[in-house]
C-alpha cells in the first residue's frame, strides 16, 4: 500500500517541523487504510491523514 516516502526539501521540512511525513500510496487506498498501515509499521499515532 505505501510505496515510498516523498524525500524533497519541503516533505523534510514538514517532518521536522510539524511532525508530519508526506508517503505516495496506491491510489486505491483510503484514508483508514493508510492510517492502519502506518500504525501497524511504525506503532505511531496517526492524527489526521490528508489525500492530494
């Protein structure tokens, strides 16, 4: 589901700013899915999950 995290100036600057990570998902995945896969990978609390 996820395929690689976005590594750009700005995707790093979210992270160590906000705290937020930018990923490219399939395009079929939800948000709940996404939300899931991070929680079950990483153990993180997802807050909020944004699809653009």
């Amino acid at each position: 589901m996820i395929r690689r995290f976005v590594v750009t100036e700005k995707a790093l600057r979210l992270a160590e700013k906000e705290n937020k990570i930018t990923v490219i998902v399939d395009r079929a995945a939800t948000k709940k899915q996404i939300a899931d896969e991070i929680r079950r990978l990483y153990g993180a609390e997802v807050e909020k999950v944004n699809i653009f």
